[in-house]
C-alpha cells in the first residue's frame, strides 16, 4: 500500500515537472509583444492627470454607493472629525483625557508664558494663543494626540520677523497688531493650502533639511536665552551666534546679575534632571511634565520672600487678569502693513504646518491610525484665524507636549479641550500670582524644552545614508546659526529643491548583465557576478525622461555604448550590434524625451547598432505610438522583457570582431 501511493506521488511529480518544462519551453519560443493602450479622450486624460495630483487619496471614496442621508452624515463628519469619534465617546476616555489635560496644561502654562518672550509679547499673548485654537482644534482636527499652542521656533522666527518692520518696545500697540495680522494671514494660508489640496508644496522641505533647521534654531532660542539667565538688560536684537556671543560677553563686565545666574542655572540643572528621569523611565514622565510648573511655584516664591526683584532679579510683573480680549479689529485686512503681515505669516504658516504634520503622522503611526493632511491643513488654519481674533498668534503642534500628552494616556482630543479651560481658568483667576516669577526660570524652562531638537542621532544617520542629504541638514543648521533663523528656513528649502532638481536632471543609468542560471539582469556593479551577453548591450534608466534630462540620458548611453565598444575590440571580441534600453523605471516621457529617443536611434543606426526596448509602460507606449516613435524603432524591437529581447538579439546577432 505504502508502496503504491508512493509511485503514484512520483508519478504525479514527473507529469507536473514534464508540464512545467513545456511552458519553460513555449515560454523560450515566444516572444510577448508591448501592447499599446486604448486611445484615451483628451478631457478624461486632464481629468486623471489632475486627480492624480490633487486628489490621489480618493477623498470621495468613503461616499461612494450610499444613501442620500448617508451622505449627508459622512459631509458633517469629514468637516468636524468630533462627530466620527464623539459618538463612541464614553466616561472611561473621558477620565483618560482628562488626566492628559491637566499634565500638558501643568507643562503647557510656563512654556506658554516664556514663549511669548521668543515672539516679543507680553506673556498673557502666550497664555492667549493655548485658550481658544486648542478648543477650535479638537473640533476640526484628525489626530487624537497632537497638543496645540505656541512652540519656541515659530516664535522665535515669527518675532525676528516683526521685529524687522516694527520696534516691539518703541511701538508695542503697532507690533502687536501686525502680529494679529501674521497670524490671521498664517492661517488663511493654511486654509487655501488644504482647500485647494496643495499638501504636497510642504513635502519639498525634506526630513534632513527640517533636522538640520530644527537643530539651528534650538541653537539660537538656547544663545537667546543667555538674557535672561544672565540678567542682562540690553541684548541685541540679532539672532545670529556671533552677535549674539559678542553681546553676552560685552555684558560680563557690568551688565551680568549673580542672584539671577544661580537661580537660572539651579533650576535649568532641575529641569534637565528630571527630562533625564522621564526619558529613562517612561512611568516616571509626569515628573518632567510638572517640573517647569514646579520650578516656576518655587522661584516664584523665592523671590516674593527674598524680594530679590530689588536686588536686580528681573521678574515677570503683572499680567492682566481675564480671558481674550477680541481683536479682530487690530488686524490689518489691507494696506502696507497688510502686504508684511501676509509675508511674515506665509513664512510661519509652512514651518507650523510642517512641524504639525511630523508630529501628527508620527503619533498616529505609533497607535495605527491615519490623519488626512489636507484636513489637518483646514483645520490648524481655521484654529489660527480663531486665534488672530483671539489675541493669539500663531499656534501649532508642539512635540515635547503632545510626546507627554501620549504618555498621559490621551484617548481623543478633549485632551486639548481640558488645556483650552484649565488656560482659560488660570487667565481668569491666578495670573496675579506669576507677578514675581523671575525671568530667569522662563529662560530655563526654553533652554531645556529646545535641547531635544537638537538630534545628533538623526543626524549621524542622515550622514551613514545619503552625504547630499547631510549637505542639506548642515546648511540649514549653519545658516540659522550663522545668519537667520528665516535665512536658514531658505537655505533648507533652497537645497531641499536643488536636491530634487538634480535628481531629475541627472537621473541614474546603469549596465546590466546576465545573472548565470536565471533570465535575471541585474546593475554588474551591484552584482558583479553578472555576465554580459556578446554582441548586445544592455542598460537601465531609472527615472522618467524629460526636456531637464533627456539629452544627458542619451549622451549617457552613448558614451557607455561607446565604452563598451572599445573594451570589446581591446579583448577580442564580437562587436556591439544591439542596444538594448530596459524602461520599467521610465515612467513617463514628453516631447523632448522623444525627439532624444529619435537622435538617438538615428545616431545608433549609424553605427549599425539596433536600439531595442524592453517593457516600457503604459504611459510610455501610448506617447511612443502617438508619436509614432514605435514604427521608427519598430514594432518588433519592443519586448515585454530583458529576457525576451536578448534572447531574440542573441539570434540575430552576427558574432564578427
């Protein structure tokens, strides 16, 4: 019995393995042609070419084949994401938001007091900014996890850009209202970047460009801090380390305070201590959390019982009680001042976007969800519009609150409705007691909030991965440091861009060979075991072809044509008849990508070579046969693969030396 079935399985394995040598071998003797596309209607190939650019993520898919009052219902919920989880909303989230509120608002009201300092404002500005767009943000906004409010690099550049059109000292009321205008202009922007689904214009300021940027700026915010830690009353106004190192040390002499020094540098060592503590110990995160409020409760009370305030401690002073006065009437709508402030707020509104969509993406990886940039986009714009009404400047995503707000245990965004009321209570009822909170703790608390933008870790992998991406972390890093935080900012995405550029301008292209025992073929250089086929050459282009590239690709190939030639004259061997261009990569052509592909056939028949085409694509092919660049090649020189057009040049080749 045993016997039996075990002829009877090697019968069945010798029929399989007979049938699969039949296709091998059908497969040998024939040859697949390239099949030209149906002929599309020229409105429906503009129609898809702009879907493609604009509406790639289907945002109508979710509305397809239902109801009428469905959709109605999927309308209200892609306008106001709280309708989509607020129905599942229960106490248990509820506790879970709560407890993550009240940690960010701990961490949230220092930070927002010592930012306002980076802006040039008062600091009831910063508490103003995380009132209002939080509350405006867990209404419209996709991310559960994001903490909205005023982070330290967009205030720095927003305030070295006002400060350039208005003195903040000499005209405070002037300054104050081009600052509302930069931020109803900030957010105006993002709502036209969502609106008109233009997301992608904030992916040309790459990972290393944004690195490098953040790096510089924590840099400067830290040097800038050096007023504060030190007591200094007459700093400078640059921002660049030069200046700024200049005008530290020419204070030493008679401008530094020693009762401010020790207070900064005891508290800025208590503050690193205790972010020591909640990076190593991730159950421990709520002592670096209460730490910059704590250190403010203290000091605070410090200098009330020493009355160091005489002594030359600069301190706080009196921050008006009350919420947000309404200043929709401060903003200019037009005018010169109008024409700056979109300026300014244009500026900003990239770099919060982009900070905004890093941290959101990166957080709803982590718990597996996805936010839609576009709406993110809508959303943190109408936050910031709510806000320039508000007395807010701009807000956007913070990291080191949302990282804390995640910690929390944040189930939904009522995270950030518990911060807007624990900021509206506090302006309401205990802004009076941060009169004599002294200036060196809001210093300390910038200077150990920034350290963790500096990521020498990312850094060291963007250098072992790519040396033109650590070209462009370096310069941004450099220019914010050297020149300006807004020069740095240009100098990112002016390499960001070039990089792009020579991308498209110098596309790659390499030889190909046969890998022994396969129909494979492979880059010799990644395989050197590869084996060229006599008589034919083969190569690859691994980009689409444009007027930017066109005439460097065919010079490209040319030159290795060339190369080759000489190499198989030098070693006796047959000469070059076929050129074969393998085009997977290649995936799409214009018109000056033809008339290249044209010189070039007619340069190779010349030197009677063939030019052979393996398995352009659909766009391709269509655009060949338009322009009937496929009757000039021949149809017959298009194969479906490498495979299949060498075998078939193989067979025609004549193998003379």
């Amino acid at each position: 019995m045993a016997h039996s079935l075990l002829d009877e399985h090697e019968t069945e394995l010798a029929i399989a393995m007979s049938s699969y040598s039949v296709i091998q071998e059908k497969e040998k003797s024939s040859v697949h042609r390239v099949k030209v596309p149906p002929r599309k209607n020229v409105i429906e190939e503009v129609r898809t070419t702009l879907r493609e650019i604009f509406f790639a993520d289907d945002p109508l898919r979710s509305f397809r084949g239902r109801s009428r009052t469905k959709k109605i219902a999927l309308g209200f919920q892609a306008m106001f994401p709280i309708l989509e989880w607020g129905s599942q909303y229960n106490y248990k989230k509820f506790v879970c938001d709560l407890i993550a509120g009240l940690t960010i608002a701990s961490l949230a009201i220092p930070q927002d007091i010592a930012y306002s300092n980076l802006a040039h404002l008062n600091p009831q500005y910063g508490l103003y900014t995380s009132s209002i767009p939080p509350f405006v943000y867990a209404v419209l906004g996709s991310s559960r996890d994001i903490a909205i409010g005023p982070v330290a690099v967009v205030s720095l550049l927003m305030g070295s850009l006002l400060e350039k059109e208005i003195d903040p000292k000499a005209n405070p009321i002037e300054y104050r209202r081009l600052a509302f205008t930069a931020t109803f202009f900030a957010g105006l922007t993002q709502v036209a970047l969502g609106f008109f689904r233009l997301g992608f214009l904030v992916d040309f300021l790459s990972h290393a460009a944004i690195v490098g940027f953040m790096a510089g700026a924590a840099v400067t915010i830290a040097l800038q801090q050096l007023r504060g830690l030190l007591g200094i009353e007459d700093f400078t106004r640059e921002t660049d380390i030069v200046s700024v190192m200049k005008s530290a040390s020419g204070s030493a002499h008679h401008g530094w305070n020693w009762q401010t020094i020790v207070i900064g540098i005891c508290f800025l060592f208590f503050l690193l201590v205790t972010k020591q503590i909640g990076r190593r110990n991730k159950r421990l995160f709520w002592v670096a959390a209460v730490a910059p409020m704590t250190s403010v409760a203290l000091s605070t009370i410090f200098v009330y019982i020493t009355r160091a305030d005489k002594h030359g401690v600069r301190i706080v002073g009196k921050i008006p009680k009350g919420i947000n006065k309404l200043s929709a009437n401060q903003i200019y709508y037009s005018g010169g001042y109008a024409a700056k402030g979109f300026k300014i707020g244009a500026i900003a509104a990239f770099v919060a976007l982009t900070e905004a969509l890093v941290i959101g993406r990166t957080f709803a990886a982590i718990k597996d969800y996805n936010i839609d940039g576009n709406k993110e986009m809508m959303a943190l714009g109408i936050m910031n519009i709510a806000g320039s009404f508000a007395s807010g400047y701009i807000a956007t995503g913070s990291f080191s609150r949302t990282s804390v707000n995640n910690m929390a245990g944040c189930r939904t965004a009522v995270s950030n409705m518990v911060l807007s009321t624990v900021v509206l209570l506090t302006l309401e009822l205990i802004t009076p007691l941060f009169h004599y909170t002294p200036n060196a703790i809001l210093a300390a608390i910038i200077t150990s909030a920034v350290v963790g933008l500096v990521d020498f870790h990312a850094a060291w992998i963007i250098w072992k991965i790519d040396k033109m991406d650590f070209i462009a972390c370096l310069g941004a890093f450099l220019g914010v440091l050297f020149v300006s935080v807004e020069i740095g900012l240009l100098i990112a995405v002016s390499i960001s861009l070039a990089r792009i550029i020579l991308h498209v301008m110098r596309p790659h292209t390499a030889l190909l060979g046969n890998i022994p025992g396969t129909s494979l073929y492979r880059n010799m250089e990644q395989y050197p075991e590869a084996l060229t086929v006599p008589g034919v050459l083969i190569t690859t282009i691994d980009s689409a072809m444009y007027f930017s590239n066109s005439n460097y690709v065919r010079e490209r190939i040319l030159g290795c044509l060339s190369d080759e030639q000489e190499k198989a004259k030098e070693m006796g061997q047959a000469k070059i008849q076929f050129l074969v261009i393998e085009m997977s990569a290649v995936s799409d052509v214009d018109t000056s990508a033809i008339h290249a592909l044209e010189e070039l056939h007619r340069t190779l028949k010349k030197r009677e070579v063939q030019l052979v085409l393996a398995n352009p694509g659909q766009k391709v092919i269509y655009k060949f046969d338009e322009s009937k660049l496929n009757e000039m090649i021949g149809n017959d020189n298009m194969f479906l693969s490498v495979a299949e057009a060498v075998r078939t040049c193989s067979s025609k080749a004549k193998y003379e030396i």
